[in-house]
C-alpha cells in the first residue's frame, strides 16, 4: 500500500497529514460534545428550582460545580441576576457567544482542510502530467501507450487521494456545525428559562 501511494509523488505525504488532522479534530470534538450532554442535561430547570425556591446560594453553587457551557453562562448570570434586565440579558448574550465560540473551536481548521485536500491532489495530478508530456518529448513523441498510460493514473491518484480526503472532512465539518448550532439553541433556551425564573422571583418580591 505504501509503495502504491508513493507513485502519487511528494504531494501524498501532505494529504495524508490532512487525513490525520481531520480525523483528529472530529475524534476530539465528538468526545468534547459527549461529555457536555451527560453533564449539562436539565441543568437550567434545576438551578431555576432553586430561585423559585430563594436557594440563590445552591443555584450558584450547581452553575459553578457542573463544569458546563449552561453552568458557566447561568453562574454568569446570578452574578448580575439583581441588575437591569438589560444588563443580565447582555451578560447571557456574551457568555453564550464565548460558549459557542469554543465549541466551534478547530471546525474552521476543518473546513480549511477540507479545501485544500482536493486542492493538493489536483496540483499533484498537474505535476505528474508534466513529468509525463516532458518525458513523451524527450522521447520525440515516440512512446509505447502503456508507459505513458502508467505515468497518467500515477499522476491521477493524487486527484483521487485528495477527494478522498476531502469528501469525509466535508461530511465531519457539516456534522459538527450542526451539532454546535443544537448545543447554541439548547443554552438559549436554558438562558429563557433562567430568565423566567428570575422574573418570576422579581414579580413575587
């Protein structure tokens, strides 16, 4: 197999590393969003439980111990819960972009890998069809077809390789967006219920 690839030229080595970054960002992505699911699950109800309840002491301590993008922005929150709501939506908003920003972390690397993987096979196949014509005219256009059949596939493979790199970056990338934009909308809506929750103390007050 090795010896295979290598007929692709020196353009292989740096598409198999793209191979291997891909697959190494989707891996860590995908075990960082499992981990969030298990810990921040019915969080945001919880702590709104215990404002209704004026456990403001226990909300807090649950936000700060969850270890979670919902924990994180709602302990933001309770630190500005007593202000404007103005000011505590403001708080929410920008806590959440800093949440949504480091789960998309890598994806942009992704999605630059995916573009360039098809990119490098392409420039590879152009150089290897190069080499091929410079050696049809040093031979003075006499070639036997086979030998210049075996230069053509060899300077396609690495067309081939980079798709083949390129199609399952794309198909990760768009999978992970998704998943961030779920995870964006999951803490919207746990940032309405905590708001509900804090109105609903302010009207009792």
């Amino acid at each position: 197999m090795i010896d295979f690839l290598a007929k692709g030229g020196v353009l292989v080595t740096p598409i198999l590393l793209c191979s291997v970054l891909a697959l190494a960002i989707f891996l860590e992505r995908v075990i960082r969003f499992a981990r969030m699911s298990s810990r921040g699950s019915g969080l945001a109800e919880k702590i709104a439980h215990h404002l209704k309840m004026g456990e403001d002491h226990q909300a807090y301590d649950l936000a700060g111990s969850s270890n979670s993008p919902m924990g994180r922005i709602l302990a933001h929150a309770m630190e500005v819960k007593d202000q404007d709501r103005e000011i505590l939506e403001t708080v929410i908003v920008h806590a959440t972009d800093g949440e949504v920003r480091g789960l998309s972390r890598y994806l942009q690397a992704l999605a630059t890998v995916a573009n360039i993987a098809p990119l490098l096979g392409l420039l590879g196949t152009v150089i290897g069809m190069i080499k091929a014509f410079m050696v049809i005219q040093q031979m003075g256009g006499k070639v036997n077809a086979a030998v210049l059949a075996g230069g053509i596939w060899e300077a396609m493979l690495t067309t081939a390789l980079g798709l083949s790199v390129a199609l399952p970056a794309m198909v990760a990338h768009s999978y992970l967006v998704s998943r961030v934009d779920k995870y964006e909308a999951r803490l919207q809506d746990g940032s309405v219920t905590f708001i509900k929750a804090i109105t609903g103390v302010r009207g009792q007050g």
